[in-house]
C-alpha cells in the first residue's frame, strides 16, 4: 500500500516547498485538488521541484475541459516530470458543471467520460506512434492533427502503464466504477465512504468492469483518502465534511446501504436551506465512525491498515499535509507504510 499526501488549497507560491518537504518525508505521491485553485498549475511546479515524488490530479473536473485540453496538458506534465505524472478525472455534478463552470451536464455521465478518456488517448497514440487522429463519437467528433500542433513523442522511460500516461477516475457509484474497471489504470475513492459500501459496492463493480475487458484486478490502483480523526477537535471537523457530503443527492446510495436515508434526507433539506451549523449535529457516533477512522495517534497506521487491507492500493488521508506542522509524525507515518 502506497502512502501519499494531499496538497492544501493554497497559492502557487507556497508549492515548491511543500513539493521537496512531501519528497524529502518520504510520500509516495502528492495529489493536487480543484476547489479553490486550478489542479494543473502547482503540477508544474511539483514536477519541477522534486526528482522521485509522483503526483497528479485528484481531482481535475473532466466536464469542464475538452479532451484536446486535457491530452496536451497531461503530456506536457508527464515530460517534464519524467512519466511522473497521474492524469485523475472526476465528472463533479450537474449544478458544479452547469452553474460554476458553463458547461453542458450529459444525458449520460458513463458514456461521456468514456469518451473523454478514448479521445484523450486517441491524441496521445497520434503523437506517440503517428496513428492518423480519427475519432468519431457521441459527444466528440475529432479528425485534426497537423504537424505544427503536434507535440513530439515521450522518450519511452516516460510512458507507464496502458495509453502512455495513467488516467484515474473519481466517482461515488457503481458505473464510473465499471468504468475504472474496463477502461483506466486507477480508481479515486470518495473520501465519503464505508469500508463495507467499498467491500459490497465498489470493489465488485471494479471487478464487473476488468472482466468485461479480460482485464485483472491488480491492472487498477485502487487510490482511497480517508478521513481520520485523533483529537476532539478533528471528530468534530469530520462531522462536517460527512455532513455536507451526505447531503448531496447523488451520493444518496452511500447513506441507503447503512439504512441512513431519512438521514441523507434531512441533510438534503438543511442544505438546500443553507442550514450548515444544523448539519453536523446529525451525523451520529455510529454514523462517524463508519466513515471517518476515530483512533489514538499511536495505532494509526497499524488500523490504516488493518481497515484498507485488500482494498487500498495507495492511502491518502484527508488532512492535507503541511510541512512544518508535525513533520516527525508523517516521517513516521510514512515509514509504516514504506
């Protein structure tokens, strides 16, 4: 199980310091975020500070890009970085896509994101091997590639894993997770999730998915953040977080698999009322600890793993790692899982 860290919402500035100190503690990966800031730019900056540090996209919003967009940025990244790069897609939802970004919801998220990665990988194979660019979909019809807007190949130390870079997905439910399976090198687990809603739901739709293609389950990292909390203080910032995410509709099945739906209703409500110091509050013990690990600072990393086993491939916690604030307790950290 690889250990990797999650990049703070911060300015570009602050990047490159925090890149050599996740690099220098011993991180397998550092994962950028579109929240507040765009996921791409501190990528160049990771690249360009570290020389072993992985790092990637978790997420950037696909629905917000076209695939050429995507397909150049991701092969600028991986050649400067030396094939160090993870392209990590998520569809966010419809009001995210159609009221803060402009963009069209599909009628079928399955199908367009499918599409996204096909042609994502269409420019790639051009530029790569010289294959003749002739995509023709549903979504995207993409036949133009001239010499002059063609980027040269990457030196084959540069190119890991099926489609020359790996592209993960993000999701919540069963069909972006049969498509991790049939179609990427990695899966985004939500950081919303049960280990029983991984073991019964996502796991098996992954499964579904490789044997549709003869693929294997060890072909799909399967890349899981959780949520943890040793202190007061961070039970109650979980509470929160688990809080607003049960809230969104589109998450619901998370919540129906524990019996919580009068719940998830509620949140729904106080939300849509923008109600938030209501929320928390009913997000019970039983509720925390289904989704956040509540434990002692001492047996973190042996109920890490012991909760993940046969599930994670690559552990990111929730806490987004700053340098300076308790270095020694992630050096540590990181040894256990090194």
């Amino acid at each position: 199980m690889k250990f990797d860290a999650a990049l703070a919402p911060i300015g570009l500035k602050n990047v490159p310091a925090i890149a050599k100190a996740a690099e220098e503690i011993g991180f397998d990966a550092l994962w950028t975020q579109e929240t507040q800031h765009d996921p791409f730019l501190p990528c160049a900056l990771i690249a360009e500070h570290t020389t072993r540090l992985n790092f990637g996209t978790a997420i950037a919003v696909s629905f917000a890009r076209s695939p050429a967009n995507l397909a150049y940025t991701a092969w600028d990244l991986a050649a400067q970085s030396n094939g160090r790069f993870i392209l990590g897609l998520g569809t966010q939802v419809r009001a995210h896509v159609e009221r803060r970004f402009g963009q069209p919801w599909p009628e079928s998220v399955t199908s367009k994101l499918r599409e996204q990665i096909q042609v994502i990988r269409a420019f790639w194979d051009c530029w790569q091997n010289g294959t003749k660019l002739n995509f023709r979909g549903e979504y995207y019809k993409i036949t133009l590639m001239s010499p002059f807007f063609q980027p040269p190949p990457l030196p084959l130390g540069e190119c890991r894993g099926e489609g020359l870079i790996p592209i993960y997905i993000a999701g919540v439910n069963t069909g972006l997770a049969k498509l991790a399976g049939e179609l990427c090198n990695g899966f985004h687990v939500h950081p919303f999730h049960s280990v029983r809603y991984l073991q019964e739901v996502i796991l098996p739709a992954i499964e579904e998915g490789t044997a549709k293609e003869r693929r294997e389950r060890k072909d799909i990292s399967v890349s899981v953040t959780a949520f943890v909390a040793m202190t007061p203080e961070a039970m109650n910032f979980a509470r929160e977080q688990i809080a607003f995410y049960a809230s969104t509709p589109s998450y619901r099945p998370v919540m129906d698999l524990h019996g919580w739906s009068d719940v998830a209703e509620k949140l729904s409500a106080h939300a849509a009322r923008s109600e938030w110091a209501e929320m928390p509050m009913l997000i019970t013990d039983e509720i925390l600890n289904e989704f956040c690990l509540v434990t002692e600072e001492d047996k973190l990393a042996s109920e890490l793993k012991n909760r993940y086993d046969g599930i994670a491939d690559r552990l990111t916690l929730y806490t987004p790692f700053v340098p300076g604030e308790r270095d020694d307790w992630w050096k540590e950290l990181t040894k256990e899982f090194n």
